[in-house]
DNA sequence: GCCGAAAACGGACTTTCCCCCGCTTATATC
DNA sequence: GATATAAGCGGGGGAAAGTCCGTTTTCGGC
C-alpha cells in the first residue's frame, strides 16, 4: 500500500459524505449498502470494497471524528492536552471521551459487530495507551499497568455504549453522562491516592 | 404472561438443544436460522418468533449458562457464595466470572448486536446488583454506587468479551485471563482501602 | 368432553448483506 | 505520449435475516 489511487479517495470521501448526509436524515439503521451505493452514484461492489462490511462504515465514520478527538489529546489545550497534571489529565480525558461518546452514539453502536475483534481497532488502542501513559506519570503502583488501562477503558467506554438505549430522553441522557463523569473522577481519584 | 404453553415450551427446549448440537459441531457462525428450524423440523417462523432474532438465540443460550453461575453466586460455597468477607467474595465472583466468560467466549461473541440496548438484560443486571450489593456491605464511600457497579461490570466483562479475538491460542488465551483476574483482584483491594 | 378465544406454527415472500469476476481506469516507466 | 500492470469499479446472484398472515394447536371455562 504505497498511496492510495486518486479515484479511489474521491470515492471513499463521496461515500463518507453520502453516509453522514443519510445518517442525519434517515438515521442508522436505514443506510443499506444499496441506497449508499446508489445515493452516492456508485456501484455496490464498491462500497463493500472500501469498507468490507456494514459495520465497516460505521467505523470509518467513527474513526473521522475520533482523529480529531484524538487531535485535541495529544496536542490542545490543558486540561485535556498535555500542561496539566496527569490526573487533571485523566479527568479531563474521562470527561470528554464520556461527551464524544454521547455525541456518537448511533455511529458507535452500528460499528459494533459480533465478528470484528476489538471494540474498534484504532480508536480504543488509543484511549488505551493514553491511560496507560498517564497512569504511569501519575505513579499508580499496579502490578500490570497495560490491564489496567485496558479496564479503564472499558469502565469507560461500555456504560454509554452498550448499557443504555439510543431513544433516551435528552434529558435523562444528560443526567447519565453526568453521573458517569463523576464516578470516573471518583474512580480514579482514588486509584491515584 | 402467565404461563408458557406446552408446544412453546416444547419448542424452546427443542430450539435450544439443537442449537447446542451445531453450537459444538460447527461452531456459531456456521448456525443460520433456516439451518436451526430444518434441524430441530419445526418452521423458521417459530425460530423467529421464539427469539425475535439470530442474536436472540445466543443470548438464551448464554442466559441459560448464566443461570447455574447465578446460582453459585447466590447460594453456593464461599468464597463466591455468601459466608466470606465481602472483600474475598468480590475477588472470588471476578475470577469466576472471567472464567464463565472465556468457557462461552463465542456464545458471547454472537450474542452481541447492534440494535439491543444492554449488552443481554438479566446477565449483566445481576452482575451489577451483586456487585453493588458487595461494595455496599465493604462500606466503599462512593457517591454513586450504581455508576461505580456498572464501571467495574464493564471492566470485568468487556475485555475478555471484546478485546479478545476468540482464535486466540489457548496457552496465550489462559495467561490473558489470568493476567485479567490479578488486575481485577489489585482494582478492588484499591477500592476497598 | 366441548367450544371459543388467544397463542403458536409454518413457510412463502421481501429485504439486505456480501461475494465474485469480467471490465475499466489510474499510474509508473520508457 | 504509449503501454503494461496493478488497482479499482460495478452490478448480477446466492444466501441468510426478518416479516406476514392463513392455518393449527392449546387451554380455561362450561
């Protein structure tokens, strides 16, 4: 893979675009790889060619704005990025992945997928070294730092992936967020004491 | 619902039965709906009225198992049973539960869908009462011990599930777990201090 | 035992996913 | 600019999921 054919990025951008367009008009579960292809003026084996799978879609959706998530981790502004404490940091980091969850939610769940092995590749890898690497600047005397950034990655990421349906009102929505923003400061809060 | 009729209930124990038999000779993904009603002689209406989906069958196959393991939980002998100190149980109910999870990795595994909410309703509730239930007697100050329970489900249940690809080797697949149970055991002692 | 309503059954039908493979197009080299 | 070749394209087709509705079975009252 040296670089990638002009057509074929002009055509994985269309999709993607096509997709969001869809995504904001009909929903998720109404993308069918037909209607994609066809909206998007192309032919079906080219969409699976580009993203193997339904579910596949939903990940490169999912992958586009977790670049710039990831984007305002490593090189913005403290709390969030680098200049704060490492568990100003780790808060920080709890906080808005909890809100960039939310905010993707319909995309997080149609990426999900009984054959894919991990969550989504790239995006939990990421929140995963994260923690681990801070905590490690914080100290945290545990045995095996990589499992338990890998649990707290988890404790992150499920509730409001899994735990809880799309169709919640706004406003209890909100609420759960909340809660769970404040148990993880709790939960690492004491992790560091 | 009062109660089952006799050639639902029937059918259900057929449904299941015959689903355990190519679960073991084909392995999950090989088991398709026309596959399973053909098997068991009944129609694929039945299968669908019976489960409501492909993913439905899994999730009554796993509930099924989780029934045994509820039971050990509740009135079996400590440590993972009651008559232990609290701590001792969590630990012992985190162990064993990773274990249940890598016996029914691929039952698991199928189980899982985009579309319902909780990752299988019943299973994942009554890990999280019993979770909460033992950090309430072990007087963890949490302000949120529903939210805390939930996090520490997700720890305990996701990475096997998720993180894994089931065609792990079986040695390196045992030293994960492991490596699992020591983290969790180190996460809730830090808790309980 | 019989009867009527409610529940369950079955299999044809529709929809959607995904594979396949002959054809077209971009790009590197001369 | 011509050409070779590797990559990408496209839509037909098979297979599986999920729906629908007429028919059959169960079961609580009589």
């Amino acid at each position: 893979m040296t670089t990638e054919r002009a057509d074929a990025a002009r055509n994985r951008a269309m999709l993607i675009a096509t997709a969001r367009e869809m995504l904001a008009e009909v929903g998720a579960d109404r993308i069918t790889m037909d209607a994609l292809a066809a909206r998007s003026g192309l032919g079906k084996g080219t969409v699976f060619r580009r993203f193997g799978t339904r579910s596949g879609i939903f990940m490169a959706l999912l992958s586009d704005g977790e670049r710039a998530f990831q984007k305002r981790v490593l090189t913005g502004p403290p709390p969030l990025g680098p200049g704060a404490e490492p568990l100003e940091r780790l808060v920080a980091f709890g906080r808005a992945r909890l809100r960039f969850l939310a905010e993707n939610h319909e995309i997080a769940r149609a990426a999900l997928d009984g054959r894919t092995p991990v969550p989504f590749g790239p995006p939990a890898m990421m929140s995963q070294r994260h923690l681990r690497m801070l905590l490690q600047q914080m100290g945290v005397p545990a045995a095996d730092l990589e499992i338990l950034a890998m649990q707290l990655t988890a404790a992150l990421d499920v509730p409001l992936l899994l735990y809880t349906a799309p169709q919640d009102g706004e406003n209890s929505e909100v609420t759960f967020e909340d809660r769970l923003a404040r148990g993880w400061e709790d939960l690492v809060s004491r992790l560091s004491a």
